[in-house]
C-alpha cells in the first residue's frame, strides 16, 4: 500500500442511483423468473401467486430498460468514459487476467499489473452486462407484447436465449456481488458503489493505479 | 483531507467509444428485429401456402360435402335414420357424438351399464 491519504470520488451520484435501480430490478427479475419458470411457489407467492409474478416480472422488466436509457440519455459523457475504459484491452489488462487479480488462491503472482479505473475482470463483466441485459431486453419484449403475433419458433428462441443469458447473469452477478461486498480485498467497494461514492485513496492508489496516477495529475 | 474528483474532459475517443456502443446496440436490435420480422413472413407464407394447399386438395376431390356422401346418405337410410336422412337423428348423436374432459367419468358409468353403445 502506498502512503496516499485523502479520498477519491469514484461513482457520482446518478451512477449510484442506476446501479441502485438495476440492481433493485435485476433481484426481482431473477426472483419471479425462477419463480415461475421453475414453478417454485414459494417465490412466487411473495409476488402474489403466479399471475402476479409474471405481471411484477413485466413492469420491472420495463424498469430495468429505462433505468439505463434515461442514465445513458442524461450521462452520455459519463456511459462513454465507462464504454471507453472497459474496451480498451492492454497488456496490464492481460497480466491481471493472467493472475486473476490475485483473487484466486493457487493463483499465486508477485506482482499484479497497474489497473484502471476498472480492472480487467471488471471490464469483462460490463462489456457482459451490456450484451446481457441487451439481449434480456430484445427476447424480454417480444414474449410479452408480440407472444400472440410472432411464430412459435421465434417465440420458442426468444425463451431459450432469455433463460440461458439469465442464467449466465445471475452466475456473473452473484461472482461481482462476492468479491464487491464479501471478499476482504475488495469489499471496500460496496460502500463506494452503494453509499457516498467515495473510496480511500490508498486503496485508489493500489487497486486502480493508473487511474489514480491521472487523477492526482490532473488535480 | 485531500480529495479526488475526476476532471469533466471529453475526449474525441471517449465519445466515438460510448456513439459506437449505442450504435452497435442499435445494429443488435435491428438484426434481432429483422430475424423476427423475417420468421414472422415465413410463417405467413407456409400459412397462405397451406391454405392453399387445402383448397386444391379439396377442389380435386370427387365428393367435397359430407351430406352429399353416398355413403353416408347410404348409411343414414338403412342405420342411422332407417328410412330417411335425419342428420343428428338420436342414433345418429349417441353414434357419432364423443364426450371429453370432465363428461368422461359420466361416460365410463354409462359404457359400464350399456357396452353396446359407442359413445
């Protein structure tokens, strides 16, 4: 750890206010989707049975695609600083991948290259999310309005491509909510993402250390 | 307490990056769309060709209508309605009529008692 003190605001407001409404969203959907694909009662029971599940899952569906467009609407600048930092792929970003961060215990590494503002596994997990939630949104759709218009067979791809990336998102949500919240070298995140914005900058300093050198640059 | 803010600099690249994505997100949905709309005049179309299909098979049919059936007037004189043609005649509606769903069970008790009668 460096010797850097002071803090460092790493989500504004409107990004925490989308991650928080995504992530609101994405609970209930992934609650009420196993609830009742799966026919588990007793989640869809929490919802007010079956039929109101499937409606909950509907309009929370809507909210999940309007959360982002108005963010990305209202934020383009900000959605373009993200799209830029998590496509761009350098060799650092390769060494991480290599090593896992560190993250996996026989993964042992000396050295984990300098990262930016989002490490490499982050920014494979938004470029993930983006496709996910894109092709959730486009199968999503069609299967509530147009069930009664569309053949059969594209209804029958539009449920199997929506189940499958469901179930590739929970697995890849549930791998981001562990080492955000639980993992003790990186939980220090939650509160940055959920609450105030702010991070140490000591742990700026060292978990996003080429981020943080431009930051200091250009304070 | 020092404090860290990111600058608000928008650079050319980050803007091409963030249009590029929208854009790409755009091509996604038509693509999508086009598949749907594509499968959608497909079925239309082995719709109408099936319908199509139908109407020829049946205007090559030398009997088209079942009450002009010789067969079936044959078998309403000398059965179903001895003497005459009397469609939906009683023998004709226990014959010819099956029951389903929930009538089942009542017709399971009524096939116990009285075997002979088909349905």
């Amino acid at each position: 750890m460096s010797d850097v003190t002071g803090k460092v605001l790493k989500h504004g407001e409107q990004t925490r206010t989308m991650h928080w409404v995504h992530l609101v969203c994405f609970i209930i959907l992934g609650l009420t989707g196993i609830g009742f694909y799966f026919d588990v009662m007793g989640i869809s029971n929490l919802f007010g049975g079956p039929a109101n599940a499937s409606l909950v899952h509907r309009w929370a569906g809507l909210v999940f695609t309007a959360g982002p467009a108005i963010y990305i609407l209202l934020n383009f600048e900000r959605f373009s600083k993200f799209a830029d930092t998590i496509s761009t792929f350098t060799k650092d970003d390769v060494g991480w991948l290599k090593t896992m961060g560190g993250y996996i215990p026989f993964l042992k590494t000396e050295e984990i290259p300098p990262q930016d503002k989002y490490n490499a596994g982050q920014k494979l997990l938004g470029g993930l999310i983006i496709v996910g939630c894109l092709l959730m949104i486009l199968t999503g759709f069609p299967m509530w309005l147009w069930r009664h218009l569309v053949p059969p067979a594209f209804l029958a791809v539009c449920y199997s491509v929506h189940f499958w990336v469901a179930v590739i998102l929970i697995l890849a949500i549930a791998g981001h909510f562990f080492l955000a919240a639980i993992h003790p070298k990186s939980r220090v995140e939650f509160s940055s993402m959920m609450l105030d914005g702010y991070i140490d900058a000591e742990i700026s300093a060292h978990h996003n250390e080429k981020w943080f050198a431009e930051l200091e640059k250009s304070q | 307490m020092s404090f860290f803010k990111e600058k608000s600099v928008f650079t050319r690249r980050q803007f091409v990056k963030g249009s590029g994505m929208l854009v790409a997100a755009a091509v996604l949905t038509g693509v999508f769309a086009k598949f749907g709309f594509d499968a959608f005049a497909a079925s239309d179309d082995y719709i109408e060709k099936r319908i199509a299909g139908m109407y020829s098979l049946d205007e090559s049919m030398a009997i088209r209508k079942s009450h002009e059936n010789p067969e079936i007037i044959q078998i309403y004189k000398e059965y179903l309605s001895p003497g005459e043609v009397k469609p939906v005649s009683e023998k004709a509606h226990h014959l010819l009529h099956t029951r389903y769903g929930k009538d089942i069970p009542d017709l399971m008790e009524h096939l116990k008692h009285d075997p002979t009668e088909a349905a």
